[in-house]
C-alpha cells in the first residue's frame, strides 16, 4: 500500500520529553514529505499552541500542510492558519463542567479557538506547560464569564490521579454526560468535546476533503483520545509506550518509544522507498 498521508500526536508520541522532535524523526518526515506525504500533527492543543513544532517540522504556515487540533473539532490549513472545520462547544455546558471542577479544586484549561485560559495552576502543570512552550492566559476567579462571547472548543481537567478524574467523572449530570465525548491523555487529563467529535472524525474530515481513502493512511498515537484515529486510519500504530487500550487496536506496535524516534521508525518501515 502507498500511503499518502500520516496523522501523528504530538505529546508522548511525536514530542520527546522535552516537548521537541528529535532529528532523526524530523528528517524522516521531510523525506517523506519529498515523497508526496502529507504530516498532519493531531492534537487536543489549540493549532495555535503547536507553532514551535510545526516550526521544527518546516510546516508553519506552509500551503496544503493540515493540523487537526482540539482532539478533531477543528481542521486547519497551515496557511495562515485557515479553519477548514470548526465545532463549538456550548458555553453552558463548558460552564457547568467548570463548576463541577472548582468545586473538586481541580487544575483546569479552557479553550477558545485561538486561546487557552487556564485555572488553579500547580507548580507540577506549570513545569509541564512550560515545557511545551505553551502560552496561556490565567484565570484569577473561579469564573468564566469573561469568555461568554467567545467562541469556545472544550474544557479539560488535570489531575495525574486516574482514579479522581473518574470520582469526578461521576459528578456530572448523566443526561450533559451523553451530550459528551470524554477521553484521557498524558497520564494527566480527562478531555471534553461535544459528542461525536474524536481524532478520528477530525481525520475522516480531512481525508474527504483531500480527497483521500483512509486506507491510503497512517495514524500514530499512545493515548485513550488517539484510539478512534487509529481505527479510521488503514495503518494504526501505536508506539511502544502507548497504554494497553491503544495497543490493542493498533496493528503495528513500534519497537522504539517516543523518546526514541518513534514515529521515523514507523515511516522508515511503511512509507520511505
């Protein structure tokens, strides 16, 4: 099979430890970008907040090169970062789902589309965002109306505790719960996005409009929130620190992690004559 297109996450996946992409996996996508590949960064980050890799991929507001960002509701062409798919989320419920977390003291982001304000920062999150070269505004209150016209992609909770994430889970009103798609990333978040909206519809989207055949795709990742894409993607990888749940829907496991090339491995083996 040609694959004419390779979906990647970033965190734990594309990103060593310290949030930049190693030399030899640059390299790797270059010469499958010579070949005719297009590498498309999949993230629950705002495309705005992934600049500093896209530069180190020689991608920043390069011409029919994508980013699906905020786990699938918008897709972007790089060029001057033009929205090709966008899904809101309701600010109700964004509201909501923030009540619930103040009242368990949680670290919480929230995003707008170009933006992320985030609340009730620790040191622990500070060090980690700091590392992504991630800009953020702070919200000083337990409030978000300052937001209330603005339009807004999900709201995510941090708490590298699993089993708090889910006592909180628990919290939320059953009927806003099945209005939502909620999934766990980087051993450290439970993300919300309206339902339905998942990496691998956010993938779907992109390949009807270039008019591409999800076989003719790679998708790689790690986490609970890559698993859809690995499903639509005619190549699902997961690479070898991936939890257990990806690895079962993957069809190739990588020998190498994401500290070690990960991802150059992958296109080593599938896609470089």
């Amino acid at each position: 099979m040609k694959y004419k297109l390779i979906a990647s996450d970033l965190d734990e996946t594309l990103l060593n430890d310290q949030k930049h992409v190693d030399a030899k996996t640059c390299q790797a996508i270059l010469q499958a970008r010579k070949q005719g590949v297009i590498f498309v960064p999949c993230t629950g980050r705002g495309f705005t907040l992934i600049r500093r890799t896209l530069r180190e991929l020689n991608l920043l507001n390069a011409q029919h090169e994508y980013v699906i960002s905020f786990n699938g509701s918008v897709v972007t062409e790089n060029y001057q970062e033009q929205v090709i798919q966008q899904v809101l989320m309701n600010y109700d419920t964004i509201n909501t789902l923030f009540e619930i977390g103040i009242r368990n003291h949680l670290a919480m982001h929230v995003y707008t589309l170009r933006d992320v304000f985030v609340y009730n920062m620790n040191a622990d999150e500070n060090d980690y965002l700091s590392r992504l070269g991630f800009q953020y505004h702070t919200l000083a209150q337990p409030s978000i109306s300052l937001l209330q016209d603005q339009p807004m992609e999900k709201i995510l909770y941090m708490n590298k505790d699993r089993a708090e994430l889910d006592d909180v889970r628990s919290q939320i009103p059953s009927d806003l719960l099945a209005q939502l798609t909620v999934t766990y990333s980087s051993n450290r978040y439970m993300e919300f996005n309206p339902l339905g909206i998942n990496k691998g519809q956010g993938l779907l989207q992109l390949l009807q409009h270039l008019h591409i055949k999800p076989e003719e795709t790679i998708a790689i990742g790690d986490s609970f929130n890559d698993i859809e894409m690995l499903k639509v993607a005619g190549l699902g990888v997961a690479v070898k620190n991936a939890v257990p749940e990806v690895k079962d829907v993957a069809n190739y496991v990588t020998n190498n992690d994401y500290n070690h090339d990960a991802v150059a491995e992958v296109i080593k083996k599938f896609v470089l004559d």
